[in-house]
C-alpha cells in the first residue's frame, strides 16, 4: 500500500536556486507543489468571482445564484454575530472563508491540499488573531484588557477568571490552526488507506496474493468506504472553511464590543 502520508509532502517543483538573506543566512528559493495549490485555489477565486459578477441578473443563473448565496451567508454571520460594525469586517471575513474553502475543495482533486499544512493553518490563524489585537486596541486602547478583567464574575474571583480569559486568549489561534489542520489531515489520510485496500485487494484476488478472490469482498466494502468518505470530506471541506469564518467572527465581535459585555 503507498504511503498515506506521501500526499503531504512538499515537493520541489521548480527549483530557484539558493540565495544569501541577512537574517536567515542562505536559504533555497523554490516553486513547489504548495505553492502551485494555493495559486490554484486564489485563481479559482477570482476567475469564480469574476464569473458572477460580470454577467450579474436580476434573475440570476445557477453560478450567480451559489456566489450570491455564499456573499449572503458570510454577510448574516459578520452581521448577527458582530452587530452593526459587522460589515466592516466582512471583507476579511469572506475572504477567509473563501481562501480556505477553495484550498480544502481544490485538495480533493488534486494531489496535495494546503489546509493539511500548519504552516498554512497557522498563518490564517496569526492573520485573524493579529487583526483582533489591532482592532482591540483600536477601538479600546488599552481597555482592551478589559477583555481579561470580567466585571460580572464575583471580585474575588476575578483574578483567577481573568487568568483563564488570557490563556484561553492564548490557545484560539492555536485551536483556529489545528482545528482546520486535523481535519484536513485525517481524513485525507483516511480516504487513502481505504483506496489503498481498495487497489492492493483488487489486485491480489486478480494475481492470486494476498487474500485471493475471498478479497473481492473486502475491497467492494472498501469502496462503499471511499465513496462515504469521499462524500464527508466534501461536507467537511465546506463545514471547516464556514467554522472558521464563524470563529473569526466571534473573535471580533469579543473586541468591537468590548464595552457591552463587561
């Protein structure tokens, strides 16, 4: 069986050459399979984005219709979670959740998928969690660490509370990152261990190894396997990049209000 884990590897497509940065020393410049996914997806992006505005009508057609519904979807999170500031920040939003929704779809046909990256996951997760800081302190000064100081827990306690809102402060980039991160990866890496049993029963009831013609039956349910599988991780794709608009939403809206929850 091929290895699972070989779909995730980052692999030199073009290779640039090496040059000499000051502070990381000589570090090699290359295109490589990451690089052409993400590229993949951000084009796929605009060219759908294109697509539905261009020729936009008042009755509209099937692409207008999915493109207007996804806008609309994205503009009731920010708008029901965030308030009346909530179509400031929509933009980012929508852009997030586009980003990694055409990552995560584009992943199931093609051979690497870049949310199965932390490197990926981790910058989309800095992003959010640098422009909630910036909106903070913004818009609060430094009554932003209010946010840390909970006026409707008891005063004694509010010490320990606090402690607990900073680290809990502290992980939701981290959970952001390895929430899109593990998802991607294990089912990914689920989906090709059944394709493998499919392939390798298969072939062993054809050549006489293995199981024999007794692994026909095996690689048939492997297959009902790969088609289930196959099937939630289109659900997944889809649920993941719409949980991560949702949680950055509810981080903003933990700063754009500061002032009326504590």
């Amino acid at each position: 069986m091929a290895d699972p884990i070989h779909q995730f590897q980052i692999q030199k497509v073009v290779d640039l050459g090496t040059v000499n940065l000051p502070v990381f020393g000589h570090t090699e410049l290359a295109i490589t399979n990451s690089h052409i996914a993400m590229t993949a997806a951000f084009v796929a992006i605009v060219l759908f984005l294109q697509f539905v505005t261009s020729g936009a009508k008042v009755v509209p057609g099937r692409l207008q219709t999915a493109g207007e519904s996804l806008f609309d979807m994205i503009d009731g999170v920010t708008d029901s979670i965030i308030g009346h500031d909530g179509r400031k920040y929509f933009p980012f939003v929508f852009t997030l959740f586009l980003l990694v929704l055409a990552m995560n779809l584009l992943g199931m046909f093609l051979s690497f998928t870049p949310t199965s990256q932390l490197a990926v996951t981790v910058t989309f997760a800095a992003l959010t969690i640098l422009l909630v800081i910036g909106v903070g302190f913004i818009k609060n000064g430094l009554g932003f660490f209010k946010l840390f100081w909970p006026m409707s827990a008891p005063l004694i306690l509010r010490p320990v509370v606090g402690a607990i809102e900073f680290l809990s402060f502290l992980l939701r980039p981290v959970t952001l990152a390895l929430r899109l991160f593990g998802n991607m990866l294990g089912g990914h890496v689920a989906l090709k261990i059944f394709a493998g049993f499919v392939v390798a029963l298969g072939a062993g009831a054809f050549v006489g190894e293995g199981l024999g013609i007794w692994g026909l039956p095996v690689a048939a349910l492997s297959m009902v396997g790969v088609v289930a599988i196959t099937a939630l991780e289109f659900l997944v794709a889809f649920l993941q990049a719409f949980v991560f608009a949702v949680l950055a939403s509810i981080y903003l809206n933990d700063v754009v209000n500061l002032g009326e929850g504590h």
